[in-house]
C-alpha cells in the first residue's frame, strides 16, 4: 500500500481546521474534493480517521494515532523538497550596505567559483536573527556584542579601517595620515548616526577614545549634501570613506594612524541552515581574515574577545 501523500496533506488539514469547509478554503479545493480524498485515505488504512457532526470534524482513536505519523511523513517530504529547492537557489547574503567592506569579500567569493549569491541590502530594518532563523537570508554581516540567540554561529569576517573625510580648507587637509590624538577637540557631522544601531554605537566609542563630537543632527538628505557641508567648512570632518560619498574635489580622505580605526564585521549564520554553498562561504571567509596587531589598530571593547589581535601586540 502507498499512501497519498495529498491526502494525507487534507487528513492533517481538516484536523487543523476541524471543519471540511474551512480546509476546502485554506487547500484551493472544494468540499467534495476534500471528502473524496479523506474517504480514499480511511479505505487505503483501512480504519475511520475523522468522525464527522454538525458542529465539525474531530480525529477518532485511530485518527489520533495516525495524526503524530502524518505530521511526521509531510515534514520529511517538506525538509526534501526545502533541500532540493536550496541547491537551485543562490546563496542569500545580507551586506548591510552595498558602501562597506563586505562587498568585497562576497565579490571575492563569487569570483572565485561559480556559486551563485543574491546580496540583500538590510541597513538593519529587518531582525537579523529572524531572517537567519527563517531563512530569508542564509548569511548576514554585522557588528555584533551581545549574547546570540540560539542556533545563532558568528565568526570574524573583516577588519574595515575607518578614514576621515576634512574639506579642503580644513587644517589637516594637507595630511595624507593623521593620527587619531590630532582629531581631538573636532566635530564629526553624521546626519542620521542615531538611534541604537550597531554603527551609531561604534561611533560612540570612537567618539570618546578620540575626543572627537559625533555630530548626528539634521535631516540625512543623502552622500552629496553630507559632501557639500564638509566641502565648504574649515572645522567640520565626518567618519567615511570615498565608496560612501561622491568622490569630490573640495574634499580630502585622510588615514588615521596611531592607532587606526577599524571596524570589526562579524559573519552570521544559523546552524540548521543547510544551503550547499553555505560552507562554502564560510570558508572563504575564514581564509580571508587577518588580525590587526593591537598598537596599530583601535577597535571597542566589547569587540576585542571575537577579534583578539594578530602578531607584533605591544
């Protein structure tokens, strides 16, 4: 005997439901097309599964012993069917911005083989951990410090240097490198830096290690305006790099030194995950990764566990 597995679909689906009618509706199907598949199922068992009423459908004993396999025989035919679908997918990769260090690092991985990857810009207006867990995305970058959630894998993805932008007539736009103890007293202008994202608290730190004001007021009318107030003043800097803002001839991209700036990306993935390509990019990444010696580089505290530094430490 063989079992219809659309009929066991309907048995599971009335259950639910508890009237032929409404799982009619929630199946696209009519109400004898229902009956008709519940009867063939009883035959084929040969036992009464559903005792029907006015009032609706309930299992009988037989149909609450079946019900615990029928769940069990569509979640298995579910999970491959899931399987087979993901293997023709591409990777789903959230970047978090398109303007940041891991575009680089997917551009590398795709590069590399023939392993097809879908970016998703999130600016963070999705719960990472949702869409990890329900698989909307396979991967996501981010800076992460607090505890994960469960099923929740992280490792070190990237260290992105922070430069300084200073407009022309700025005091240190003479400067290829500045170190970080010259920026102090300056005020950092980022429209929009607010809030408890990630990045804003980066900046907080940043801010206080370096004696520098984040300056987040003001409307965010996009990378030209931001561009157009630090072209035109002699005091004002902000936190970017030419990727994030038009390349303009009135400004001037300056590295910080002594120690440098960086911003520490971390990769996440959930564990149930099973996307062929997943292991994939997790060892691209893994490969990929360098420490940054400790004088040289700053990043916040509550970073340093998952990036401990790399050789020459003082």
């Amino acid at each position: 005997m063989e079992l219809d597995l659309g009929a066991v679909r309907t048995f599971l689906a009335v259950v639910d439901d508890e009237h032929f009618t409404e799982a009619a509706d929630r199946l696209g199907m009519s109400q004898q097309a229902v009956s008709k598949r519940i009867a063939r199922l009883e035959a084929d068992l040969g036992v009464t599964l559903l005792s029907r009423s006015r009032t609706g459908a309930r299992p009988t004993e037989d149909g609450a012993a079946f019900l615990p396999h029928a769940r069990a025989l569509v979640s298995l035919a579910d999970q491959a069917v899931a399987m087979f679908r993901a293997r023709r997918r591409p990777l789903r990769i959230d970047v978090l911005a398109r303007v940041a260090a891991p575009i680089d690092v997917v551009r590398s991985f795709h590069d590399a083989g023939d392993v097809d990857v879908d970016m998703v810009v999130s600016r963070g207006a999705v719960c990472r951990w949702t869409a990890l867990a329900e698989g909307s995305v396979d991967v996501a970058f981010g800076r992460v410090t607090e505890p994960l959630p469960p099923g929740i894998r992280r490792i070190p993805a990237c260290l992105e240097p922070i430069p300084v932008l200073v407009g022309r007539r700025h005091r240190l736009a003479g400067c290829e490198r500045v170190p970080m103890a010259a920026l102090a007293g300056l005020t950092a202008w980022m429209p929009g830096n607010t809030g408890d994202s990630e990045w804003a608290e980066y900046y907080r730190f940043l801010g206080a290690e370096s004696g520098v004001r984040i300056d987040s007021s003001g409307p965010v009318f996009g990378g030209e305006h931001v561009m157009d107030e630090i072209g035109a003043s002699d005091d004002l800097i902000t936190f970017g790099n030419t990727r994030q803002f038009p390349v303009r001839p009135d400004v001037v991209q300056l590295s910080v030194t002594d120690p440098t700036p960086v911003y520490p990306w971390s990769l996440l993935w959930h564990e149930a995950n099973r996307h062929p390509s997943l292991p994939l990019f997790i060892a691209h990444v893994q490969a990929g990764y360098r420490p940054v010696a400790a004088g040289s580089r700053w990043l916040p505290a509550p970073d340093h566990a998952l990036f401990p530094a790399g050789p020459g430490n003082s």
